[in-house]
C-alpha cells in the first residue's frame, strides 16, 4: 500500500473533501497507485489526516462514481483499472 503524503489546508478555502479528491485522483493518473492496489481504510485516512470520516468517504465516493476507484464490500477500496480509460483523451484530436 503506498503512503498517502498529503496535509489538507482548512485556510485555502477549498473543502477538505475536494482537496483529498484531487490529490488521490492525480496520484492515481500518475501511477502513484498501482491497479487494483487496496487503499487505507476512510477510519485509518481519516486518522491520518486529522479529519473526519465523511471527509475521506466524500472523496473515496467521488473516486469510485468516477471510475477511478473499485468499492470492494466489506474488503475496502482498491485503484481501478484504467488502461485504455485515459488514452482516449490523449488520442482525441485537438478542436478547430
């Protein structure tokens, strides 16, 4: 499991939410996290990050109705699998 390296700013203005969304949607895109690699459970996150539950559940939530993460039941969260997913971005033409 790779670690999460991140510390959510209550000053910028941004919810706590969106800030752990963007920065695990990134980490994701980057390759950071591997497919079908688990994620820590929302009580660790949360733990980690000094925040609350539903904090990480927004973010976890947001990622999995995306298609950036796979909500396992009672097993946890995992990286999905995204070959073939962002190449077809890249592969679009540019726009006139």
């Amino acid at each position: 499991m790779s670690e999460i390296t991140l510390r959510l700013s209550r000053e910028t203005g941004v919810p706590l939410f969106e800030q752990l969304y963007e920065f695990m949607k990134a980490e994701i895109i980057s390759g950071h996290f591997s497919s079908n690699e688990r994620l820590p459970s929302k009580r660790k996150l949360a733990a980690d990050l000094q925040c609350s539950r539903n904090t990480v559940e927004a973010a976890y939530n947001q990622l999995v109705d995306e298609g950036y993460l796979i909500s396992r039941a009672k097993s946890g969260y995992y990286v999905a699998e995204l070959d073939g997913v962002l190449s077809i971005d890249r592969a679009r033409p540019p726009a006139e």
